[in-house]
C-alpha cells in the first residue's frame, strides 16, 4: 500500500502490479495529489483536506482481502502530511512496524540515529535499517556507515536489495521472520 502519492503514481503502480490480483490503484493508494511536493504543500494547492479515515478505511479494507499489508511511507520520518501531522504520525495511527530506508552517503549516520531515536520516542518498533546506495557514488562514508551503525543500532542494518539477492539473504530474513512475528502479535 502507497496511502499518499504526490506528483506521479509511479510507486503505487509497481506496488499493485507487485501486489495481489484483483486489487485497483484506488485501493493500493487512496490519496493522489498531482503536486510533485511534500504531501502538506500538495494538499495545500490542490485545496484537499487530508483525513486519516481514508488511508485507515482503505488499509483496514486492504487486511481484509490480503494476507499481509506493507505500507510504503511517502517522503520521510517527518514529512508534514497536514497541519501538525507527520508521517510518523500516520505510522503509529496504522501500528505497524517501521523499516527505515537510508541512503548511504555522507550525512547517513545523523539522519538514521535522529530518525531511529525519533521512532522510539513515539513507541513504535522499528524492524532494521536498509542502506541504499547512490548510483556512481563511493567514498569514505559510504564504505564505513553500515559498519558504524551496526555498532551503534539497536536493529539489523541491512544493505538494499538487488535483483540478484532479493529477500534471500540471511539478514533480510531475519527482519521478515521478526516483522511477521510482530503482526501476529497485535492481531
């Protein structure tokens, strides 16, 4: 699920061709805002009011014809959605488990650590880190921050996936197997 789309549809069209059979791009996501900005400034050109109900209607309606729901974010940990609401807050309104996505470069390891702490203070589980890397790109930082925050993270960090490897690894399954455990236990 892809609750909010600003700009193209590009994220939500692959998670439904990725997703179950019979679902349309409505149901995988209900919020669709043409403005390619933050979900706040978007909704504030196109005169939308954002209402959690509809991102809470269409997941709980999601769970019911899916065995399991993953829930893509839209920008980062602190995007504003609306007027004092961020993603974060739509991640605790859903009570799922997070699975923060970086990117490997310089300034990674403060945006992680801030982010992480972040997660915590709101109660929620964070699953592990997943450190992308820029295309083209290799220096200093990115050959030493998986390593840094393995020592530092409470949680596994994990490298992106690639068409190669895919959720085969031993790390990624790992996360899985502690992100099913978790949703079996609020159900």
């Amino acid at each position: 699920m892809k609750p909010i789309c600003c700009g193209d549809r590009q994220d939500a069209e692959l998670l439904l061709a990725a997703g179950a059979d019979g679902l349309t791009i409505d149901e995988i996501n209900p919020i669709w805002l043409k403005t390619p900005a933050a979900p706040l400034t978007a909704a504030q050109i196109e005169s939308f009011e954002f209402k959690v109900e509809i991102v809470l209607n269409a997941f709980n309606a999601l769970k019911g014809r899916v065995e399991r729901v993953f829930v893509e974010g839209v920008g980062g940990w602190l995007v504003p959605i609306a007027d004092n609401y961020y993603v974060s807050d739509l991640a605790a309104a859903l009570r799922l488990p997070v699975l923060l996505v970086a990117q490997n470069k310089l300034g990674c390891l403060n945006h992680t650590l801030l982010t992480l702490e972040s997660i915590r203070l709101r109660g929620l589980t964070c699953l592990g880190v997943v450190l992308t890397d820029p295309e083209g790109l290799s220096d200093i930082a990115m050959a030493t921050n998986r390593d840094v925050l393995r020592q530092l993270c409470q949680v596994p960090v994990l490298t992106g996936l690639n068409e190669k490897e895919g959720f085969l690894t031993p790390e990624w399954s790992a996360v899985l197997d502690a992100a099913q455990r978790y949703l079996l236990s609020i159900e």
